[in-house]
C-alpha cells in the first residue's frame, strides 16, 4: 500500500506573558474531524493554493525562501496567518497602513465567520478591508513530517507568535469547540493526567516550550536558530502498543 501524498502545513503557537510564565493558546479539535479529532492543538492547517499569490504581506518572498530553506516558502507564512485567524480569531495584520484595535473587532469577527463559512476567499477579505499580513512577526522554529502509516500526512513548519494585546483569542466553535490559555508545563501535567488528549509533535513542543521564562526569552531562542531540523518520527510497537518515536530513539 503506497503512503499519501505529503500536504504542506503550517503551525503557530501563540503565546503571551502571565505571572506564571508564558502562556500557550490550545484549541480543541471537534471530535468528529477524522485527523486528531478530540486532541488539543495549536493553530494550525494545510496550506492552501491561493496563498502562494498573496502579496500583501511584510516579508518578501525571498527572505521567506532563505528562512524556510524552500522554495514558495511565503505561501507558509500566509497560511499561519490565516489559520491563526480562522481557529482563533486573532489576525496578525494592519488595515489601512495601521495597527488593529478593538474598535476593527466586530468586523473582524463578522469577517471570520464568512471566511470559515467559504462565503469569501482570504485574498478577496484582505484586499476588501485593505489589510497588509505581519508574517515577521511569526519566528521559524520547529519542522515536523507526519510518520508513514495515517492516512494523511504533513509536512509541517511550526511558528511562534506573541498575542496580538488587542485581540480576544476564542475557537470557532465548529473545527475547534473550545479553547484555553495554559502554561507549557500545566499543558503536559494534565495531558499525562488524562485530561487532555494531544499528539507526539505538540507533547515534544510543549516540553521544548517548558525551558522558557518570557515570551521575548522564547522568541530570541528561536530568532537565534539556524539550522531547523527535518523531525519525522517512526511507529514501532512498545508492550503491544503502536507509538510515535524518533528515529534516534530506537535503541
């Protein structure tokens, strides 16, 4: 049986400061979709055809190449964006040359909905509201390939991304049906609890996530990295169970 095409992919976390540390934005994934149904995740998703022709963005394509070490890297950069706002709502843009306040919120919000909806393409909503993507705002960090066996696999880049302050963060309430705010280490303490249930790349970012005490601490780590590694895991059975590891790992 031959292995499914790898779909490109882009991740975000989102992440803000609180008197415990960073905090990371989760969202919980319906438990009807048929990939990860029921985990929480970080905002994410395939990266579609039309962003590769959207322009109004403040990172050329170019530097996004040099950074991603691709070609048509840009296309990564606006699916981030865009799935940051289709999931969460928070949209990393100015409108008009200026920065987003609570004022733009509700039509930010009426917009999403449509969006979500396929009542309009995210090229037509930019360009309606003259909008103007923040993709250097995102921080290239982590570079993860689904494993050789689910019946859909991706070929994910992860960003990073501090929370716009204006901006409320909420799921969507059809692909995500809740959503919260939870530091790296409480994240993982309740995923071994039981409670939330996740996959092998967001339990290795989170415990990578663990080390930091600042958001801009996070940040500066990752803006320092130059080489990001391809990371794509294996299944091996361990005491009759089919589990994710790293190659490395298979001692």
């Amino acid at each position: 049986m031959s292995s499914p095409e790898l779909r490109h992919a882009a991740t975000v976390v989102v992440a803000r400061d609180s008197d415990r540390g960073p905090e990371v934005l989760m969202l919980r994934r319906h438990v009807r979709l048929d990939f990860v149904g029921d985990a929480y995740v970080f905002p994410g998703g395939a990266v579609d055809d039309d962003d590769a022709d959207i322009d109004a963005i403040d990172i050329s394509a170019d530097d996004a190449d040099a950074r991603l070490a691709m070609s048509r890297g840009r296309a990564f950069y606006v699916a981030a964006v865009r799935e940051i706002f289709e999931e969460s709502g928070l949209l990393l843009a100015t409108q008009g040359g200026k920065a987003l306040t609570a004022d733009d919120l509700p039509a930010l919000a009426d917009d999403r909905e449509k969006l979500n909806a396929r009542e309009v393409a995210f090229r037509d909503l930019i360009a309606a509201r003259d909008l103007h993507l923040l993709a250097n705002d995102l921080a290239f960090f982590a570079h993860w390939v689904t494993p050789v066996g689910p019946p859909r696999r991706y070929d994910t880049r992860f960003f990073m991304v501090e929370a716009p302050v204006e901006q409320i963060a909420s799921h969507d309430g059809e692909e995500t049906v809740s959503s919260l705010w939870v530091t790296p280490a409480e994240a993982l303490e309740r995923h071994y609890r039981g409670e939330l249930e996740m996959i092998f790349p967001t339990i290795r970012t989170l415990e990578e996530l663990t080390i930091f005490d600042t958001v801009a601490h996070m940040r500066q780590n990752f803006e320092a990295r130059r080489e990001i590694p391809r990371r794509e895991p294996i299944l091996v059975e361990r005491d009759g169970e089919i589990i994710p590891i790293l190659p490395d790992e298979n001692q």
